[in-house]
C-alpha cells in the first residue's frame, strides 16, 4: 500500500520531490513568463507540509522535450522564480541535475530550505529506454537523500528516473496532489454516483479509443465533441467536408458505438457545427447542421443546440468526467463550445472531474471558476491511462521499496 506523507516523519531528512512543473511559457519582449501556472499552485500543498515539518527539499522538475541536450530555453528558472514566490521562500535552481555540485550544495542545506534542481531531461539518462541507465541517474540522487516523495501526477505514467528508479532506492511516498488526484479517480473509476457522464473531445479517436473501450463497460453516456466527433459522423455516413476524419478508425468506431448500443451507453454526437473554410478564416465561420457541412468547410467546434443539448446532460447528471475540448477553444470563434461545457460542469450539482491538460488549460483561459468544479486534475496523460484502466509506472514505483542503508547522518525513517 503507498505510503502518504502523513506516515512518515520527514524532520531533519533530506527528501526528493518528483513534481511537474511542466507548465506553459511565452518570451514577450525578451522576457520568458509563465503563461498558466496550475501545475504549481496544485503542488504547494505537499511543498508546504514539508517545509513545516522541517524536511530539506530537492525538487525534481521538468519542462519540455529537451531530448537529453541542454537547450537553455527550457531552463527551469522561470519556474523555480515563480515557485518560490508562491511557496514564500527562496527556492535557487541549481544549474546541474546532478553531480558533486549538487551533493555539496544539498549537504550544507537546513531544514526548511528548498533547492531546486536544473531540469532533470537536460540529462538523456532521465528518459533512456536502458534501465541500467536510468538507474545510474537514479543512484546518484539517491545518495543525496533519506527519502522520496511522488508528487508529479503529470508524469506517473512514464517510466522514467526521477519517477519509477529513483522511487525504488529510498524510502517513498506519495505527495498531497498525487493522492487527490487518485481519490478523485477511485471515486468515478469503482463507485460514481449514478447517471455516470463522460464528455469526450480533442482531435482524435485514435488518442481516445482505450479510453473508450474501457469506459463504455462502465458509463451511462458518452458526449462526444471535438474533431474525433467527425468520425463518428462520418462512421453514420454523414458528409463531413474537410473536417478532420480518421478513415482508418472508421470501423472501430463502428464497433464501439454497436457494443455500446448493446450494453445501453448513449453516444450523443453533436446535430450542428461550426465550420469555416479554414482554422484561420474566421469571416467565412457559420453555423450548420451536421447533414449540411459544405464540402469545403471544415468542422471547428460543436453548435450552439449541441453546446446546449451537452449542457442539459452534464447538469442531470450525478458524476461526470470531461477529457478534451469541443473545438478549437484558442480562437474565439470556435471557443463556445468549449465554454459551454466548462460553464455547465461548473454549476452542475455532480461529481465533477476534468482530465487535465487542454481541458484544464480551456477552463483556465477562458475564465471559468475553477473552484466549481470537484477535481481538476494536473495530467493529461496520466488521467487518460488511468480511465483507460492501466497501471501506472510511477504509482507501482511507489509500493515497490528496496528498502536501502540510510545516511548515517540522520537516524531510520519512522513509520507511524
């Protein structure tokens, strides 16, 4: 069973945290900033319980695909500047990800004190396909601390140094996101209170087809937006013009919606859309049923009696979950679905989970209360595989313990 921080007396230990602080940046007049900064406000609580009980911490973070290279615009200094502020103390980023650098600056460390590491991709170790590899890098963290603490839930689907090898040499547990983050999907994965609605969007079938394989044993109603909802169109034999359309997915999807049919799943799709000539051509943008698409036009967002249609089911209903927006949210004309739906999920009485990434980004660019909905989570990834079913890499790493000699400076971690 994985240990929480609650089971585990960090003062005077040093304790890796595994966060992700992989959040969105823009250079406006030379200057790097932070465009949404969710994924470290959703991590101050377990910062902050360590930093009360006296533990020293080494923050474990990433931005971006360097691919193992030091690519200095995606240093993490932005994010330990932001960080700090928000923790309400120095965090220093150290310019390394490891090394003798690192163990003499940990060392002279006190409790309290925060230090945040240099973005642990510069090095090709983190995400090598070579476990010996990756274990390398893991040791040599390890070294430099008595504990570990799980906390990036946007990254507990890979398997990865900081987040499945270094877990596996020290004494672990889960932070206060990543155990949020579970109990909110426990909760919609084994007991949702019941009408159990799913609102699925994004580009593609093909990046939604586990998850709903999976869902469709499960749930009561799929809504389906976004550019996947033009294959299932198209798998009805509607002209969708030059909306985005998997051909090759068009039999599965066939298959889905007729075992769905049989297990009595509703798959709502949307009746009209928005369509324009092109993502850019926002003048020729129109609203049209889904059996008039021009051949010419091409579907951007669901309409305005399918954005009303899938907000009368999201607030009859007692759990739902929303992964992917309804269209292309960035640009204001093809963003009223999406706010629709966001809207709908904010002020209906249910359980309310959105599945991370350009949902969470949509709730957060467009305005919406994010304190109205129950659960926002922080992966996209990570929340996808597990409504998918799947184990994750990262929470196994958790209960996985080799149980390692400590530093004889402090004494045995004391299990409550």
């Amino acid at each position: 069973m994985t240990a929480l921080l609650d089971d585990v007396d960090f003062a005077g230990r040093t304790v890796l945290v595994r966060a992700d602080f992989n959040v969105p940046l823009a250079t406006v007049e030379g200057v790097t900033k932070i465009i949404d900064d969710g994924r470290i406000r959703a991590a101050l609580p377990t910062f902050s319980y360590l930093v009360a009980a006296g533990a020293r911490v080494v923050v474990l973070a990433h931005l971006g695909r360097p691919k193992g290279s030091v690519v200095p615009a995606l240093s993490l200094t932005p994010v330990a500047a932001r960080f700090g502020e928000l923790l309400g103390q120095a965090v220093p980023l150290l310019p390394q990800v490891c090394g003798d650098d690192v163990a003499d600056v940990v060392s002279k460390m006190s409790d309290g004190d925060v230090v945040m590491l240099e973005n642990v991709r510069f090095d090709p170790r983190e995400t090598s396909k070579d476990a010996s590899e990756r274990g390398d890098l893991a040791a040599s963290w390890s070294r430099l601390a008595d504990a570990y603490v799980g906390d990036g839930f946007g990254v507990v689907h890979r398997e990865q140094a900081s987040v499945t090898d270094v877990a596996r040499l020290l004494p672990s547990a889960a932070g206060r996101l990543v155990a949020t983050e579970l109990a909110a999907f426990s909760q919609v994965l084994t007991d949702p209170a019941r009408p159990y609605l799913v609102v699925l969007g994004g580009a593609k079938v093909s990046d939604k087809l586990a998850v709903l394989d999976h869902l469709i044993n499960n749930v009561d109603r799929l809504l389906i937006g976004g550019g996947m909802a033009f294959t299932f169109l198209a798998a009805q034999g509607y002209d969708v013009g030059c909306s985005l359309l998997e051909e090759s997915m068009l039999d599965l999807v066939r298959a889905i919606s007729g075992r769905a049919a049989e297990l009595g799943v509703d798959i709502v799709l949307p009746t009209d859309v928005v369509v324009a000539r092109g993502l850019h051509d926002t003048v020729s943008a129109t609203v049209v049923p889904v059996n008039a698409i021009p051949s010419d036009h091409m579907g951007l967002d669901i309409g305005p009696v399918t954005a009303a249609a899938f907000s009368a089911e999201i607030v009859s209903a007692q759990t739902v979950v929303w992964n992917g927006p309804m269209g292309v949210f960035e640009v204001p004309e093809f963003s009223a679905g999406t706010r629709a739906v966001a809207m709908a999920m904010a002020r209906s009485a249910a359980f309310t989970v959105v599945g991370g990434g350009d949902s969470a980004a949509a709730i957060r660019s467009l305005g919406i209360d994010e304190s109205a909905m129950s659960h926002i989570s922080t992966g996209g990834g990570a929340s996808l595989e597990l409504l998918e079913g799947r184990d994750l890499p990262g929470l196994l790493a958790l209960d996985e313990l080799v149980e390692p000699t400590l530093s004889s400076t402090h004494p045995p971690l004391k299990e409550s």
